[in-house]
C-alpha cells in the first residue's frame, strides 16, 4: 500500500475530518501523529479517537507555539493541514483569533517545514467560503474570490501561503477546498462546525430546529468522501502545486434538507424564519460546487448518497451522543 509505514502528521487531528482520516491512515498501515489544542471552542474530542487510541500519538498542542510545529514537523512523509477556526460568526465577533489560526498559524506551520522538513507532502483544508456569493453556479476553481466574511479573508491567506511555499520553496503543498461535510464526530454542540450539527442534536433531543431562510440550495460531502479527497491528494503527484473543489452532484435547498432529516430520524420537527440581521448580512444564498476538475485529475468523485449519509450519521449520535453534547 502507497501509505503503508508512511509517517504521517494530521493537524486539528482530534476534531470531525482529523478523526475520521486517523481512523482510514491506521487501517492502511500508516505511522500516525496527531496534534489537536483539545479548545473546548474548536471541533476537538478525545472520543473521536477511541477505538485508535493505542494506534495513534496524540500531542496535545497548538498550532499557533511555533517551537512545538518545529518538533513535529521533523521527519514527516505527509502533513494534513486540518487545524482552523470554522465558525463564521465567532470570525465576526473575534476576528484577531481567527486571524491567528487560520493565518499567521499556517505560515508558522510552513515556516517549520521550510526549515526542518522541505519535502514533506502538504494537504491544506480549505474551504468553499473564499467564493463569497456566487456570480455563477456551479462554481468552478475559477470563480473569483470575494469572502463574506473574515473567516473567508483569513483561509484565503492560509491557502495562499501553502501555495506560494510551493511555488518559491518547492515543498509540495495542495488545497482542498471543501464544502459543507457532515458525518461521524461532527460537531454537534453548536452550530459552530456546521448547522447540520445543531439540527442533528435537536431532532435527538426532541427539539424542534431552526431554518433560517430555507430556498438556499447547497451541496453536501459525507465525511468518508472526505477523507478520500485527503488521501488521493496525498499520493497522486498531479496534486501538487493545484487547488480543487470539493462538491456533489445532489443539491438540495435547506428546506428540503431539514424534512429529509425529520424523516430519517422518524420525528421531529423546525420552523422556517428569516435570517437574523448579523448572519443575514455573510450569507452566500445558493452555493454548490463544479468538481470537475478534482474528478478529472485525481479520479475522485463522491460515492455516499446524501440519504445514506445522513441515515449514518443520526445512527452514530444516537450511539454516541453523550460524548459530543
């Protein structure tokens, strides 16, 4: 196997994505080191890693101590660069942490590599939120960049130091920018990862949920789908240097979302309201992704029907519950 034995470091290891790539790497033979802050704020849990935890070393830092990424950073095959601040509001209200971690963080991180470990393989986790609001659906790597937000300002500029590092220093660095992804070990305290969280936790807590607007079309990525994204990324040299959408050929208005997931769950129910004025103001309306080119140049396309998908995640919370709420 391609990552058998391959040394590989996951960043934000310990939160949604992280977790379920760790889980894949062990199952391929891989030599895997987390490194998660475990900020109760950010999508870290211990419980995501427990049935690897004996599989897997798990550092308990964060990626904004420079002294510590030096350290880690040192004899690495592949580095999946997952760490950031999600939260689109939380940019909004304390813009200079966001900018800490989703930018001067990244550039520390390729600082590190720069100087202890050039050659290592990159996959930044970028995001569909440096798009803005669509002037064109669906939106190709093409699209101009215009964020809503200052959590789309600061990931434009940690996608941008991965691939400038590429162009002036040769280390080999990709950006996978991702849509809305759901699954296993999501968060679902809050709505802070994703709403789809909120939504999940309050239809097992028989608790109706809000939709706020309901007509926004969206596309949605199952965390394995993810994950395959991740690893094709990682070993397909055709990556390096390129920048690619995540995205799916089902898309689906809010609305229509929310009463798929009432009626997988058996019960349930939310109300429909307007926009509050402070998320009205950094909502993209329709958004959907063209993978086309991901799909052409590294074969990946997504394989989980959203139905199925959804169906896999309210199993994994109703089991597993207790540890996310």
């Amino acid at each position: 196997m391609l990552l058998a034995n391959k040394k590989v470091l996951i960043t934000g290891g310990a939160g949604f994505i992280g977790s379920n790539l760790a889980q894949r790497l062990v199952s391929l033979g891989a030599d895997v080191t987390l490194i998660d802050s475990l900020i109760p704020e950010y999508g870290g849990n211990l419980h995501n890693l427990h049935a690897i935890a004996e599989q897997v070393k798990l550092n308990i830092s964060d990626v904004r101590d420079p002294h510590s990424m030096k350290y880690l950073v040192r004899d690495v095959d592949i580095v999946f660069n997952l760490a950031g601040q999600t939260s689109h509001m939380d940019s909004m209200h304390d813009p200079f942490t966001d900018l800490e971690i989703n930018s001067r963080a990244q550039l520390s991180i390729l600082e590190a590599l720069r100087h202890n470990n050039p050659t290592a393989r990159v996959i930044f986790a970028s995001t569909r939120q440096i798009y803005g609001r669509p002037d064109f659906l669906p939106v190709s790597e093409a699209h101009p960049l215009r964020p809503v937000d200052v959590n789309g300002i600061n990931k434009i500029s940690g996608e941008s130091y991965h691939l400038l590092y590429q162009q002036v220093y040769g280390i080999p660095t990709c950006a996978l920018r991702l849509t809305n992804t759901y699954g296993p070990c999501m968060r679902i305290r809050d709505a802070r990862q994703t709403f789809v969280g909120i939504w999940i936790r309050r239809l097992l807590e028989g608790e109706p949920f809000e939709v706020w607007g309901g007509e926004q079309l969206r596309d949605f990525n199952y965390v394995d789908d993810v994950v395959d994204a991740f690893i094709v990324a990682a070993i397909n040299p055709k990556a390096c240097g390129k920048i690619f959408n995540l995205g799916s050929k089902e898309i689906i208005s809010l609305s229509k979302l929310a009463e798929l997931l009432v009626n997988l769950n058996k019960e349930g129910c939310y109300h429909i309201h307007e926009f509050p004025p402070e998320r009205k103001k950094i909502d993209i309306g329709d958004y959907y992704s063209d993978f086309s080119l991901i799909e052409q140049e590294l074969e990946w396309q997504p394989r989980t029907n959203l139905r199925i998908g959804l169906m896999q995640t309210l199993d994994y919370f109703r089991l597993h519950g207790e540890h996310y709420l």
